[in-house]
C-alpha cells in the first residue's frame, strides 16, 4: 500500500541528474524518512529506472508532467477511497530533482 498506519505523511523522494531510486542517496534519505515515521515514495525519471524510454520525451530541468501525474494520482486516492486518509505531502528533490520540485511548486 502506499500508507502505513503510523504514518506522519508521504514523501515524494527525487533523484538528481542520471541517479535513479536505488542510488545510495536515495536510498539513505529514504530510510531517514523512514526512521521519521514519513511513508516514502521514490519517482524516477523517464529512462533512469534500467529501462530504456520508449516514450516521445525525455527528463529535463523543466520536466515536472510525471511528479504532476503522480500528486493527480493521490489526490485521487482521498476522493475514491475511504481506508486512504488525507495527510500531509513533502516532495525533497536533490540536484535536477530539487529543480524539478522548486518549478512544480
């Protein structure tokens, strides 16, 4: 599921330039999140998950369509289903994912 019990909030973890979410950099803030009592999410970027992106476009500085794509999908979540509760959303994005979040704001 995407919410634990105990949770305090989601996270929306974002990678930096060619990283992906099993980078030791994603995986340690991960399990500080964690350690936190936040529930933690890890979005990569199109072709940065050991597949290649068979789509029309690529990731860039300016790029924010998938975390958008995703923040639509929970807040779906609220409206549709009554065992997901409402809670606070952090996005921590580092290096182009820092950019990403600081434009999607």
């Amino acid at each position: 599921t995407l919410q634990s019990v105990e949770s305090n909030g989601l996270v929306v973890l974002i990678h930096g330039l060619e990283s992906n979410s099993n980078s030791s950099l994603s995986t340690d803030m991960a399990a500080a999140y964690l350690n936190d009592g936040l529930d933690v999410v890890c979005i990569n970027f199109r072709g940065c998950c050991g597949s290649p992106n068979d789509t029309i476009g690529g990731y860039h500085l300016g790029f924010t369509d998938d975390l958008k794509h995703f923040l639509k999908i929970i807040s779906n979540l609220w409206d549709e289903d009554e065992l997901f509760e409402k809670r606070p959303i952090y996005l921590s994005g580092f290096s182009l994912g820092a950019n990403v979040v600081t434009k999607c704001l």
